[in-house]
C-alpha cells in the first residue's frame, strides 16, 4: 500500500502508516498486558487492590481489540493492489505459521504440546479474509 492514502472524515485524516502504528502498539499494549503483566502482578507489586487491577487488567486487552479491525483493513487493501495475488496470500499462509509457535509459547504455555496447534493467532483469520477477497474477485469477474 501507498503511504500516499489518506482516510478523510470530517476533516481529520489519517495516513496508511500513521493507522499500522496505532494498530501495532495497541497490539503491543494487549499482549504485554497478557503475557508479562498478569493481575497478580498489579496486586502483589504495585499494591493496588482487586477492584482497581481487575479493572487494568480487562481496560488493557480493550485497547488491543483496535489493531484487528485496522488490520483486517489493511489485508483488504493489500488484496486489492497486490501485483501477485497468489504470493500475497502465500506469504500471509507463511507469516500464520510461523507466527503460531511463539504466540503459543507467549499466550498458552504449551511448550511441549505442540500437537495441540490450534491455529489461535489472528493471522489465520486475516489469510481467511484474504482468500475470501480473492475468492470474491475471482467471481466478480467471471
């Protein structure tokens, strides 16, 4: 995609990049709340009481739900100016493979049972939505 898009609504315009870096640090904001900073953690380290870390702890995930529906987005416009659609979706078929060992290491805890694959990391759901933007360009035009 082109750095050159902007999003117009009522004035205020956002930039491609500007949209993938509030995607990738609300993302970082949900998994680092996920994986390094349990409530436990707000309880026992930062004396706050059950009330207040409950409340952290499900407001930080709340933050991270933004990068999916900005992702997805961009995996629609990615399908729509690819030069080589058949390498877009390999590469996003890759990018979820290789991807589901360290999310599962990080979210799951399943260091030795890996034959529980299970495909959780949302790449598999964005290479769905990118088939089925292919597959709904191939019908349109026959």
């Amino acid at each position: 995609m082109e750095n050159s898009i902007e999003f117009k609504k009522s004035g205020f315009q956002l930039t491609w990049n500007q949209l993938k870096w509030i995607a990738m640090i609300s993302m970082i904001i949900d998994h680092t709340s996920k994986v390094l900073l349990p409530q436990i953690f707000y309880i026992e380290y930062l004396g706050m009481d059950m009330k207040t870390s409950y409340m952290i702890c499900n407001l930080l995930p709340a933050v991270g739900r933004i990068a999916f529906p900005i992702f997805a987005f961009g995996i629609a416009q990615g399908c729509r100016i690819t030069h080589s659609p058949k390498r877009y979706i390999l590469r996003l078929a890759l990018f979820a493979v290789v991807s589901e060992v360290p999310y599962n290491l990080a979210m799951h805890d399943m260091a030795f049972r890996f034959r529980l694959f299970a495909f959780h990391n949302v790449f598999f759901t964005l290479l769905i939505g990118a088939i089925c933007c292919r597959l709904y360009a191939f019908f349109r035009d026959r």
